[in-house]
C-alpha cells in the first residue's frame, strides 16, 4: 500500500469512528489523538514518536468491542490490535511505543507510587483487566526493551490527553509526520 493509501486507511478510520466516546472518558476517540500527538510534539519528540502517540489507540478503532468494552469486563487488547496494523506500515520506533503502551501504565503503576491515584477512573478500570501493577520481575523483563522509555513517555502523554476542549493541531497536521515515517519504514 502507498503512504497517500495507508494516510486514506487512517483517515478513514477517524472518520467512521473518530467521533465515538473515548472509552468512559469526557473526549472523543479523535480528541484524544490530536492531544497525545499535540502532547508529543510540544515535548520535542520524533517524528516516529508523535505517529505512534496519534495513533497509539488506533485498536480502538478496529475492532468491535463497542465503546464500553471495560465496562463490560473485556480486555479489548487494542495495543496488539494497532501494533499488528502499525507493523505492516511503519517501523518498531513507531509499532512498538503503541504495543508497549498498557505495559508501561502497568509499569507506571509500580514504579510510582502517585502515579496510579492520578488515573481516570475508566483507566483504573482497564488496568485491573490488563493485569494490575507489574510484578519486580515484569518490571525487569519490560526495562530490557530497548523502546520502553518511548512507551513511557507516550503512556504519560496518553493520561493527559483526556480534556474536553483541549485546543489542539488538526489531523491534517500531523499527515506530514505520517508520510516521514511511512517513507523511512522498511517495507515488508
């Protein structure tokens, strides 16, 4: 698929999908994209790094769970859902920070003891399905990727995207960043 197919595809996702509830959040499933990507870019981050933060919910948007999966008691796995879309597009620098975002809220969790009351209350939901705090010896075993430290930083990024109204860039401003990694992405 060409990088104007794949920037279609996720175009197209956003626009079918985007406007739903940000599961139990105050957002949309769009609102929450631009602002962890908006987050990303005022942090200075790669290109590779802000495409993975606007996209690191895209599971959301592929399966069929419905908005309220965690309500519901479903682990959804949506960050193996967008990493195996992300994957036959994009490299590991984007593809994995997304994999390794609910590991690393996990992660968060254990590392910092004020971290976990300053979850949102879906959020706080979602991690007791998605296994709770990491034990010592996952919290090892998650340090040796060589992409946690994006994976923690975007995860930061994910917690405060969620504010109604929150201004932002647009989508179409953050195509530039997608078409620079798809072009630099190895092609399977």
């Amino acid at each position: 698929m060409t990088a104007g197919g794949v920037i279609q595809k996720i175009e197209a996702m956003f626009a079918e999908r985007g406007s739903t509830e940000y599961h139990g959040e105050a957002v949309t499933q769009l609102e929450h994209a631009l602002q962890t990507a908006w987050e990303a870019e005022k942090s200075g981050a790669s290109p590779e790094l802000i495409v993975a933060a606007l996209l690191h919910d895209i599971g959301h948007l592929l399966h069929s769970h419905g908005e309220h999966a965690a309500d519901r008691g479903l682990d959804d796995r949506h960050e193996e859902l967008g990493y195996q879309f992300l994957t036959k597009h994009f490299s590991p620098a984007v593809s994995e920070p997304v994999r390794l975002h609910v590991p690393a809220k996990r992660y968060l969790c254990t590392v910092g003891s004020d971290y976990l009351v300053h979850l949102s209350p879906a959020s706080v939901t979602s991690l007791s399905l998605q296994g709770g705090p990491m034990s010592s010896d996952e919290m090892a075993m998650f340090e040796t990727h060589p992409q946690y430290r994006a994976a923690v930083s975007l995860r930061r990024w994910d917690d405060a995207a969620k504010v109604p109204g929150f201004p932002t860039q647009s989508l179409n401003h953050y195509w530039k960043f997608v078409e620079q990694t798809l072009a630099s992405a190895p092609r399977h």
